[in-house]
C-alpha cells in the first residue's frame, strides 16, 4: 500500500505536467485564434478616407462614393462642383474663371457668387440663411440646401465621421437585408479593418457579389464588405418622388418645317434671294449664313439684310438667321462659351440682330467643338432659349448624327431648351475621309433612329444634302492603297453633266438607296455616289415614317428645281 506522501507527490507533478500542457496548449492556440478569429479594429477614417480635417465629410451619390470629400460647415453640407454637376445635376454651370455660378430654368437664370447669402433668379435678388457657395482653395463647393432647390433627389446627413448620402433614384430599388449582426469591413476578410456594424434587419445594397464577401453600401453611407452567408433575401422598395418637374415652353409652328440653308458669303449675295428662290416650291423657311462668331469676346460678324427678310416675308417665308463658329479660326470657341461674360456678349448681340432686322429665328451652327466646350455650349443654348422665348424668335441647333464624339452636344438637353434640334445626316463620307456616300440610307435611317432616343420626333427636323460628291483615284506608287484620294463637292446639273460627258450610266443601290457611277478618265478613276430627287425621296420616306418636324435642305443652288416637286409629294402643309 502507497504512503500517503507517495500519493502526494504523483498529484503534484501530475498537476505540473497538466499546467505545463496547458501554457503549452495557450502558446500554441493562442497564435492560432488571434490568426483566425475575426478582427474588432476599426478602420482609421482619417486614414481610409483622407479626412484630414474636422469639417471633411465623406459623399455618396446613389451608392458610389466622391473621390472628392465634402465640407460639413455651419449646420450645412457642401459638396464640391464636379460631383455635383457629374452624378447629381447637370444643369449648374461653374464659370471657375470669372467665379460665377448659374442654373437656367424653364424661365429665368439663376446667378450666385461664391461666399455670399444672396442669389438672382433673373433680376430679382433673393437670399438664404446659408452660404451658397464656399471656395476651398481652387475648388468650389455648393450647398446640398440650395442644390434640393432645383433638384429632385432626396439626402441625409450622419455624423461620426461626417457623412452625406444622396439619392437621384426613384421608382423600385433593390435592396439586401442582413440577418444578422456582423461587420462593415474595408476589405474581403476577417482582419480588414472594421468600418461599421450593421444589425439584423438594416438594409445594404449589394454592389458587388464574391465568393465569400460582397461589396456593399450601407444606408447611412458606408461602402465594404460583408460577408456573404450574413444577408438575406433581396427586397424591392418602391420611392416615389414628389417634386412636380419643371415644363419648358416651345415655340411650336403650325405647319411642317420645309427648311433651306442659303449660304450667303458677302452683303452683294442678298441681293440674289429672289433669284435663288425662285427656282424653288414650298419652302416655308429660309436659313441664310449671316453670322458667325468673330473675336474671344463674344462679338459675332454679320450680313444681315432687312431688304432679305422683307422679301422674304412678303413671300410667306420665315428666316432663320444662322450663326457659325468656323470662319474666323483665330476664334478660341471653348473660351467664348465657357466665359460667364464673353457668352452674355454673344447672347446679347444675336438677339439684338434677330430684333433689328425682324428675323423669325435663330439657327445655331458651331461644329468641330471637343469636349471642353461640352458644358459651355450647352450653357449657351440654355441661356439663348430663354432670350429667344422671350422674344418670340424659334430656337434651332443644328446636330450631327449621334457617335461616341458627338456626345458633348447634350441633344437631350439642347431639346429641353431649343424649339427644334436639326439633324444633318450627312457627310456620313467627307473630305479626307475613304470615299463613299455623303449620305446612305442606312447612315440616316440609323442617326434618325438614335436622335430619336434623345429628342421628341415634333421637334427632330431631317437634314438632307442636295450636294454630291466626286471621288477621283489619283494612282501613286508611294500611297498606301497604291493611288491618292481627293474629292469635291458639287450639285446635281454637275453630276448629271459629268456622267454625259463620259457615257455612264449609273445603277441603283439598295443598300445605300442611291445611284452610283463609275469610270476612268486620264488614267484616273472616278466614283460618285448620286444625290438626286431618288435619293432625297428615300430619306424623305424615313422623315415621313418617323413623323418628324420637317425637313431641312443643304443648300440652295445645288439642287435642280424638280426635286421641289418631289418634296412637296412629303412635307405638306
């Protein structure tokens, strides 16, 4: 039988040798459990979002985030100009040189300058408890109250950190339930840093779906990741908006618009309208090239007659002035529009000209424009339809047919503000362009089709060419397709005198809806797709289809006086 101190002495190194499996066990696990259970560390905001000051506040519009912080400041949110005019309204215009905001409603405009209370809405002054606009240095930041004013969105501000979130989505929404209680994280993972905790029940917005995790937006404005067994099912909620939107008036004619360009290129070619009309039927408009945009300050150049537009209107025929931007090329365009007070210039002298010399409209022509006139252009078609209304003078903007370089025209908008938008389906093929039709049916029934998706077809007008273009193959040893290009542009009596003179006879396409012509003369080769009174009839059939405002004509004098005829078998009055 063991002593009772043999006993003794097997329980305590039993003990050591639990103790020492123990601390053995703790040293192993514990490595293990802090490797592998979840992170409580919550993200460093000033860090993640570079909030790098008291009043910085983080924004997110319909679920994205702003690289741009926002400012919280006096009871007020401010969010920087871009993110204001890119994701939530368009229609403010920031002028950073002169420092001049403006937003143009159906009726008047709307003025403000930075750091002040006080605001125009055409020339009557108004004030706010607020300051509208604060600048930061270079950048310009715009009170969310003032932005609701003319906005249809809905926002809410959080604080700890500063945070806005603001929505311009209406109608059903999808949402995601959490079904339980869980993390926000900065990254997929257990051991990203934690942003936020939502609870059973909050709603997200799935932006993204992974494996494990998925990206998501919180209500109160937190993007991260959850993690994916953590939500439920998806949930439609429907929100309805309740601001009544804005109506812009029209000047709307009660005929079809039967349009054509005149060019007009000295004060002695006025001269000649009766001539040019005369050869013509059923014009209801006339666009004659009388201005054009001449200095950085907004001055423009003019060959308006008053003896033109009254005989003109003793005929019945409306003129529509057009103003271009290409003639004078020492002309800096996107610094004319872009310029609170050199734009106010050119406003202001078009229609001083469109009251002096009694015209019926206004018809703007600025091509070749890039994308850093976009917002400037815009802006003056915005600021010009008010005047025009005003004045009972019709509004038209000349467009070209819808591409991925043409976007900066904002037909949309411009729609919103001018009576008409004019189509010129043409110069599908140019002047240093591969040679091929100005203008085949497939190329205008395609622009009609997606001008359409942007423009009411009761003001969408169809501009057709009445010109043609001769491609002459020059053969050239060093050219890459072993001959020179070159083309000109010329009426119908000269397409149908060079055919006779070299014995060709031309042969309908249907897949351009033309005629075309071919041959060898001097050992060149010459190729013309024809713009006659067949091919004008095709595009009239789409103009007719599509029951559009009008048609419009470039230019008088190229055509023969039968097309007339068959013009008028489509735009009646």
């Amino acid at each position: 039988m063991a002593s009772p101190m043999k006993n003794k002495k097997s329980i305590s190194i039993l003990a050591i040798v639990i103790l020492i499996i123990a601390v053995a066990l703790i040293l192993i696990l514990t490595p293990l459990m802090k490797r592998y259970s979840p992170s409580k560390d919550m993200a460093d905001y000033a860090s993640v979002y570079g909030m790098s000051t008291e009043d910085a506040m983080l924004v997110t519009v319909n679920n994205s985030m702003s690289e741009v912080n926002g400012i919280y400041k006096d009871g007020q949110a401010y969010v920087d100009y871009d993110t204001v005019h890119d994701k939530i309204n368009s229609r403010f215009f920031w002028d950073a040189q002169e420092k001049v905001l403006r937003y143009t409603l159906p009726e008047d405009l709307v003025s403000v300058t930075p750091d002040s209370k006080d605001y125009t809405v055409g020339k009557e002054k108004q004030s706010t408890e607020y300051t509208i606009c604060r600048m930061e240095g270079d950048t310009m930041y715009l009170a969310m109250d003032f932005v609701k004013m003319y906005t249809d969105l809905r926002y809410k501000y959080y604080d700890s950190p500063n945070r806005l979130t603001v929505s311009t989505e209406w109608g059903e929404l999808s949402y995601t339930s959490v079904k339980k209680g869980t993390q926000i994280r900065q990254k997929g993972g257990i051991k990203s840093p934690v942003l936020t905790n939502v609870s059973k029940g909050d709603l997200v917005t799935v932006l993204e779906e992974g494996n494990k995790w998925d990206k998501v937006c919180t209500e109160d404005g937190f993007i991260g990741y959850i993690r994916s067994k953590a939500l439920g099912k998806e949930q439609k909620v429907v929100c309805e908006n309740v601001n009544e939107q804005p109506k812009y008036s029209k000047i709307k004619k009660d005929f079809n618009i039967n349009m054509a360009w005149h060019q007009v290129t000295t004060m002695a070619a006025n001269s000649k309208v009766a001539s040019v009309l005369s050869s013509t039927k059923g014009i209801n408009v006339i666009s004659p090239t009388w201005f054009y945009l001449d200095d950085n300050q907004g001055g423009i150049a003019s060959l308006a007659s008053y003896d033109y537009v009254n005989y003109c209107h003793q005929n019945d025929i409306e003129v529509w002035g057009l103003v271009s931007n290409l003639e004078n090329s020492e002309v800096d365009t996107a610094s004319v529009l872009n310029t609170t007070s050199t734009r106010d210039n050119l406003v202001n002298q078009l229609i001083a000209a469109a009251i002096q010399y009694d015209l019926d409209g206004i018809n703007v022509d600025f091509e070749a424009l890039d994308s850093e006139v976009g917002d400037g252009f815009i802006q003056f078609i915005r600021e010009l339809s008010l005047k025009c209304d005003n004045n009972g003078i019709v509004l038209s903007v000349d467009n070209y047919v819808p591409s991925a370089y043409t976007t900066l025209y904002q037909r949309g908008e411009q729609a919103l503000f001018a009576d008409y938008v004019v189509l010129m389906a043409y110069d599908e093929h140019f002047s240093g362009s591969d040679e091929g039709s100005v203008a085949s049916i497939g190329f205008v029934k395609q622009g009609v089709e997606d001008t359409l998706k942007e423009v009411p077809k009761d003001q969408l007008i169809l501009g057709m060419p009445l010109y043609t273009r001769i491609w002459e193959e020059t053969p050239s040893e060093t050219a890459e397709k072993g001959y020179e290009l070159s083309s000109e542009a010329v009426g119908m009596s000269e397409v149908d005198t060079r055919l006779a003179a070299n014995g060709v006879s031309p042969k309908w396409l249907d897949d351009c809806g033309q005629y075309y012509a071919e041959y060898e003369k001097d050992g060149k080769t010459y190729k013309i797709w024809i713009e006659d009174q067949n091919s004008i009839e095709e595009k009239l059939k789409v103009y007719k289809e599509q029951e559009l405002a009008g048609g419009a004509f470039w230019k008088l004098g190229f055509e023969k006086s039968s097309i007339w005829d068959t013009v008028g078998k489509y735009i009646t009055n």
